[in-house]
C-alpha cells in the first residue's frame, strides 16, 4: 500500500443511536464514508468488495492505507496492527 492517513471516527453521529443503544459501534456505511473522503477521488461507482474484521468505537483512531491502480484504489484500515476492514472501490463512470 502507498498512501496513508490516520483517521478518527466522529465522536456524535445519529447512526450511533441504533447502532447499538448504549454500546455504540461504527456502523460499516460510516467507516466507508470516512475511507471514501479520505481518498479525494469522488464517489465510487462501484464497492468492488469489503470486509469487515473488528469494530471501532465512536472517537477512536485508525490507519488507512490504499493503493491507487486507475479506477481501482485497494484499501486496509487498521488499529494497533489488528485489520478492521479492507477492500476494493471502482471509480469512474458507473458500470
């Protein structure tokens, strides 16, 4: 992976009431927000795959790393070297 950024998880967001009261997670929407922010490409036109490992809490850290190939960019994001996620994204024009 070329690039790499740390990011933080919002500390309030109204995904976090449902996504579970009283013991709030990152929803994967949100964490795929946050990846696709980060690599400043646009939206994507296509989640290629994603895999979600582990859970992160509202206001912790991580690293995301990707790989930028053409449409493609390949991307990990992990906390104190344990995977939370990774996959792929497609961007240009829709399939």
């Amino acid at each position: 992976m070329d690039d790499k950024v740390s990011l933080t998880t919002p500390l309030n967001h109204p995904s976090y009431a449902g996504h579970f009261p009283g013991n709030p997670v990152i929803p994967g929407v949100l964490l795929l927000d946050l990846v696709v922010n980060a690599l400043g490409r646009g939206a994507p036109s296509a989640i290629v795959g994603v895999k979600f490992h582990r859970a992160l809490k509202p206001g912790e850290s991580f690293e995301l790393t990707w790989k930028s190939a053409g449409a493609m960019s390949r991307f990990r994001c992990t906390r104190d070297a344990a995977l939370l996620a990774d996959g792929s994204l497609e961007f240009g024009a829709a399939r």
